[in-house]
C-alpha cells in the first residue's frame, strides 16, 4: 500500500505520503523505508540506521504490519536531505488490548510521532493525527491508545493518560527473603528457545491483565537477547530466565542484565519481567534475589499496586524511585468501547461529552445491569449527570484513574453522589498495568 496527498492545504509544498511496510522492500539506505526510518530516528536523537540491520528491521515492521506516514516537503533548500527525507513521521499499527475481565478490543496503535524542528508550528502533526483518527474510526477501531514521548502533545487531541509504571531499587543483599514457600522451578534458559516461550508466558499475561496492549515483533527477541536495545543485534550480556510452575508449565520469565562492577552497589537491571500468575512473580523475584554478587535490582516497569514489598520479610529492601505514564487512551466509539469493558454494580448515567475533533461529542446514556453496560447515544440532555471531555473518559476507561479525582481536578463535572456511583461502576479489581511500549 502507497498513497500520498497534500497534508497542509496552506502550505502546498508539504506532502503525505502512506505507505506499509513489505517483506520484499528495498533494504538499501537509498530506500523509502531507510529514509522514513532515519527521520523517525532524528526525532528521537537516534543515530542513523545501519544498511545491514534493514533486512530484519523489514521483516519486524511488515510483521507488525505497521503503517508509515512522511511528510514530504518539495521547496527543501540546496544542500539539505532531499525531498525524499520525511520532515515528519508517523506510524500505526493494530493490537489487542485487555480492557478488563479478560476482554480484548482491537484498539489503533500510534507511534513514531516527530516533527523537525525545522517545520514546527505549520499544523503538520494536528493534519496528520486528525485524519488518521477519522479513518481508524472509519474503519470501526473503538479505541486508539499511544505511549507518549511529552505530556504535554496529545490531551489536545482527546487522549487521556490512563496506566502508569512505576521504577523500583530493590535491596536483595542479606536481610532480602520471601515470606512464602517457593514453589516450582526457576532456570536459565538458551537465547534460542527465548523467542517463543516470552510470546507464549506474554499471551497468557495478557489474557489476565488489564491495560495490556499486545506485543511488538521486536519484544520477545529483546527478551531473549537475540537483538539489542538499539540495534537487531545479538546482546551478548542480556541473560533470561525462565520459571515453570509445579506442573511444568512455564509462567514467568525476566531477562536482565548487569550494569557493570564500576556500579556500585552491583545492580542488575531487568530488561523484561512477564509473570502469568502471582506465584510466577513472587519466585521471578526470589531468583533475582540469589544471583550471586548482585547487591541490588533495578527495574522500570512496577505495578502500582505491586505485591512484592508485601512479600517480603523486610519491606524496606524496597524502594520507588520514580512514576511514569504509560497508556493514553482515545476513543474513537463511545458506544462500542464503553459496552466493551465491564463494570461493578448497577446503575444509570447521561454523560455528555465533548471532543475538540468532533469524533464522538455528544450525549450518551449509560445503563449497567449485573456489570454489563448498554449505551445509546441521545439527543442533548438539558441536564446530564456528568459532563467531560472524551481526554478524561480515556483516563478513566481502563479503571486506573478514579472519577472522583478527575472531578477533585476540574476534569469532570457531577454531583457528588453522581461521582460515588462513577467510583463504583468504574472500579477495576486489578489495576490496568501495560507494560509495552510502542
């Protein structure tokens, strides 16, 4: 697929130009894919793409089957790139993600957002993000969710931050131990077999997590050390292991790697940690703790309400060391995504909401039976019981941020026993945790 069309009506040298990724595209620098990729890595600081990792990054991309926008601009001036260098980029892609109770809703992936500092302030992200939101919903994606580089960017386009991730330093010298009894069996597994078992404990992770978004081509061979953090190269310091429960079924990994003896104390960074069950976590963690000559562990991507400082006989071994958002959440179908997730308790509500980009504002009615929602969309209520931006109703879909702080915050409006029932309808027994970037 191929296609371009003026992006800025007024500017008519800017040009879009949509193409997908093929198996069999040119993996030469000279290549629309090389130079796409190279301008996204500009935008990201990024050192430019070796000609020799273009093969496997082909293959990763038409994989995922990502979709690649670049805006072209023709009046560039002598000595620049070339019109064929993007100034912009933007991709896209479709992947499941988990919106509770195990229930997983194809959502619009967005990624590789830049724009040179040289065509800033000409409406070159709004053209581009407007248009694809319109088509995705065209094409009947309820939700579209990215990761974002800058929190500031895309509020303004209706995404609410909706999951966070936590950075933890662990202690695992003496006084570390686990309250619990093990269980199973934890080993080093080779680099070779990292591959599918990482897919295989993932796809059970995400079965069971809420605010899980499926996983990239690249994760499981980052995992496995097979490719690196920034090159599709083997990564020979990465080790990963894996835990099987007591029926042999494996249920867990983490892959890790050292930081180096001129760190002080020695600390092991987790690249990855995927755990299928609550005992695969406790036992991932229990390894970590006994690797030999490693004084503490270091990880970015905890959950909230992570059960390893209950865990664990001195709770002081553990430490937040920082929050980071992860999950922005756009809807693109009020009525197919909120019937989609489900619920506690029961309760009817008229929500009106409002969407600068005209995708879905307006009144909707809100009746949940038994955790099972139906939504019609109405004709505008003189008085509706909650009003809000479609940016909060994104924050509050997965259950990781409460109503009642949005209306603390001024996010949302409804009277205070309104909010009480929001609360309740809203609530998520397990908090949304992604830990997948993109």
């Amino acid at each position: 697929m191929s296609t371009s069309a003026p992006n800025v009506p007024s500017d008519p040298s800017l040009e879009t130009r949509i193409f997908a990724v093929a198996a069999d595209d040119d993996a030469t620098s000279a290549g629309r894919f090389a130079r796409w990729l190279n301008a996204e890595n500009t935008g990201f600081h990024d050192p430019r793409v070796e000609e020799g990792d273009l093969p496997a990054y082909i293959e990763a991309f038409s994989t995922d089957r990502r979709v690649m926008w670049g805006v072209h601009d023709s009046a560039r001036v002598e000595h620049s790139l070339g019109v064929d260098a993007p100034v912009a980029t933007y991709g896209s892609m479709v992947n499941g993600l988990n919106v509770g109770g195990g229930r997983i809703l194809d959502a619009h992936l967005i990624t590789a957002v830049t724009v040179q500092a040289s065509h800033r302030r000409k409406g070159i992200l709004r053209g581009m993000i407007t248009r694809d939101l319109t088509e995705a919903a065209g094409r009947g994606h309820a939700v579209a969710v990215l990761t974002a580089s800058e929190a500031t960017i895309y509020g303004r386009f209706g995404f609410g931050c909706a999951t966070f991730e936590y950075g933890v330093e662990v202690d695992v010298r003496e006084r570390f131990a686990l309250i619990s009894p093990p269980t199973g069996h934890t080993t080093l597994i080779a680099p070779e077999h990292g591959v599918a078992l990482s897919a295989e404990i993932f796809q059970r992770f995400q079965a069971r997590t809420p605010g899980s978004v499926g996983r990239q081509f690249a994760y499981p061979r980052r995992a496995s050390g097979i490719w690196g953090r920034d090159r599709p190269v083997e990564d020979r310091a990465v080790r990963m292991a894996v835990h099987y429960d007591d029926d042999g079924t494996p249920a867990g990994y983490v892959s890790y790697r050292f930081l180096g003896w001129d760190t002080e104390p020695y600390t092991m960074k987790i690249v990855d940690l995927v755990a299928s069950t609550d005992s695969a976590y406790r036992e991932l963690w229990r390894y970590l703790g006994n690797l030999d000559l490693v004084q503490r562990i270091t990880w970015g991507g905890a959950p909230g309400n992570d059960p390893l400082p209950w865990a664990l006989h001195d709770r002081r071994c553990y430490r937040h060391t920082g929050t980071e958002d992860v999950l922005w959440v756009r809807l693109l179908d009020v009525v197919t995504a909120l019937e989609a997730r489900p619920y506690s308790g029961d309760g009817r509500l008229v929500l009106d909401v409002t969407d600068t980009l005209d995708l879905v504002g307006g009144t909707y009615v809100l009746t949940v039976v038994n955790g099972a929602a139906v939504v019609e969309r109405v004709a505008a209520a003189a008085s509706p019981d909650v009003t809000l931006d479609v940016a909060a109703l994104g924050s509050l879909y997965l259950g990781g941020v409460a109503p009642s702080v949005l209306a603390a915050a001024g996010r949302l409006t409804a009277a205070d026993d309104v909010v009480v029932l929001l609360d309740q309808l809203f609530a998520a027994p397990v908090g949304p945790h992604c830990i997948t970037h993109f």
